[in-house]
C-alpha cells in the first residue's frame, strides 16, 4: 500500500479535486488545503469521508499554519491562485498578494520541512501573443496581464529555490483545461464550461473576438495524469501540458452544438483585453518524461458535456 502524503493546495477547486481523486485511487493519504475563494466543497463531498483525506479551510498567505501542515508531506502539489487574467487586470494586487507572496510561503515550507517535490500549477499564458507556434518552454516569456506576470514570477522563485535550496520541483505550464468540476456559473468561467451550459439551455454561445483564435484544450484526466507524472518521475523545471493540438473557438462552438444535439448559432462580442490570438503546446519534452495524452477533443467533451447535463439536472 502507497502510504505517501500529498497536500494540495486548492485541493477544492476545478484541478486540485480531480487531482485529489486521483491521488486517492493511487493509495496516497491527501491534505486539502482551500480558503474556498474559488474552490467548492461540493468538489470534494464526495472525497470527504475517506479516512485518507483531511481538509484544512485555511490560505497559502498563512505561512506559520503551512510550516505545520507540511510536516510529514512527501509532495505538494500548489495549485492555489486567484485565477483568470480579467480578474487579475481588475484587481493586480489581490493576485500579486496570493499568487506570488502566497507561492513564496508555499517553497518556505517546503523547504522548512524537507518536502521531497513541489509541483506548481504554472500557466500557457505566460507565452502571451507570440505568433511563433507551437509554444515551447524554451520561448521568450511576454505575459500580457497581471496573472501571467505573477504565474512567471512563481516560476522564478521555484527555479532559485532549486537552485539555492537543492528543493526538487517542476512547474507545468497547463494549455486550458476542462473537464467536470468546472464552474459554468463563475463571472470568470472557462470558455467550454460557459458554451455547454448556454447550448444546454438553448442560447447562442459567446464567442469575443471574430472565432478564428486557436487554443489547446487539455482534458482534466491528462493534467492530472501529467502532474502526479512530474512528482513520481525525475522531472525538473518547466513542463509544457497540452494536448499537442488546436482549434477555432468557432469549431469549438460547432463542435459542442454538434454532441448535445441543438443546432445554435455563436455570436460575436468585441475581443476582451488579456486575451491572445493562437495557442499550442509543444509537449515533446513531458513526452520524454512519460506523459501521453489519452483524451481527444471530441472524447473529453462528451464526458464533459455528460457531466455538466448530469449536475443541471440535479440543480433543477
């Protein structure tokens, strides 16, 4: 029996409780650390009566409860932040305040209590506009709002704490992902999520901007599968994790009218600012560490589609 300790921070929210299922199918005993700024219990209910998980309603701004929880941990996986790069241009210092000084609380603890791997949840928006596809990790950084600054910025600090501390970590530059546990309902919610929940109730999807700007959608199974990856394997630095392939937003919106079954037509708002033209990873360099992703567009759209359906319907 596994019996290595992983805390997570925001273990509640859309990633860190899918990570926390999967860490648990794998015979780890779990700490969920979650102030619930963005994260849900209802993420985690389920997760909650397992004798092999404790949540701890607590923030990564609180370095003296940190330097106690890590005690006895063998990985962190921190993938707690102020999300999206619109909240972050509305508000610069709530995002400074969390994202970097909270992730620097996170690496002294770590290092305070010897944690064997720290594993930070880094962001494709640190790319920003580049024309040159597909993105490499070796790329000049260009962020275009505070929250890619502040997912740089961590990054940094993971490199010298490396460095300087000889604390093993790896920071995954996550290409959009999506999945169940995605809230539709957020003012800052995730462009998959908002699509299937207007399709759901027969409205047209809003598409900023003219359609034609590619992303890299990523399943949740694989950036989980990806990040206990980079814990478990020698893998250091920075990671690229995407699918390795990309798509209009309008073939996105077609394509999720198409599985639901209701023909309904996109319309076009004006582009908002923060957001970029073309992403694509390229994930050559965690496919040398093991990573393989399983999901298709297609594929993890239906389980996600099957999975928002469900929820609405408990809703109601």
């Amino acid at each position: 029996m596994n019996s290595k300790v992983a805390l997570v921070t925001g273990g509640a929210g859309f990633i860190g409780s899918n990570l926390v299922q999967e860490l648990l199918n794998r015979r780890y005993r779990v700490i969920i650390l979650d102030n619930l700024s963005t994260g849900s219990m209802e993420n985690i209910e389920l997760l909650s009566g397992s004798e092999n998980v404790k949540f701890v309603h607590a923030s990564i701004t609180d370095l003296p409860l940190l330097s106690k929880l890590f005690k006895g941990v063998d990985y962190v996986f921190h993938l707690a932040a102020i999300p999206s790069a619109i909240r972050s241009i509305k508000n610069p210092l709530m995002s400074n305040n969390v994202n970097i000084t909270g992730t620097l609380n996170v690496l002294v603890a770590a290092k305070d209590n010897k944690v064997k791997k720290v594993i930070y949840a880094s962001s494709s928006s640190i790319y920003g506009d580049t024309p040159t596809l597909p993105k490499k990790e070796t790329m000049l950084p260009m962020p275009q709002s505070p929250y890619a600054v502040t997912k740089l910025a961590a990054e940094c600090y993971f490199q010298v704490f490396q460095q300087v501390h000889d604390l093993e970590t790896c920071c995954l530059r996550y290409f959009n992902v999506y999945g169940p546990n995605q809230d539709p309902n957020s003012h800052y919610a995730a462009v998959i999520p908002l699509f299937i929940a207007r399709i759901l109730q027969g409205k047209q999807p809003i598409i900023f901007g003219d359609g034609e700007q590619t992303r890299d959608f990523t399943f949740i199974q694989d950036a989980v599968d990806a990040t206990i990856l980079a814990a478990e394997s020698d893998a250091t630095g920075v990671l690229n994790v995407g699918s390795g392939n990309r798509v209009t937003i309008t073939e996105l919106a077609r394509l999720v009218s198409k599985i639901i079954g209701k023909d309904v037509e996109p319309v076009y708002q004006r582009i908002r600012p923060g957001d970029i033209r073309h992403s694509l990873a390229d994930i050559s360099k965690a496919r040398e560490k093991g990573y393989n992703p399983k999901y298709t567009l297609r594929r993890g759209l239906e389980k996600t589609v099957k999975w928002l359906a469900n929820r609405t319907k408990t809703e109601t």
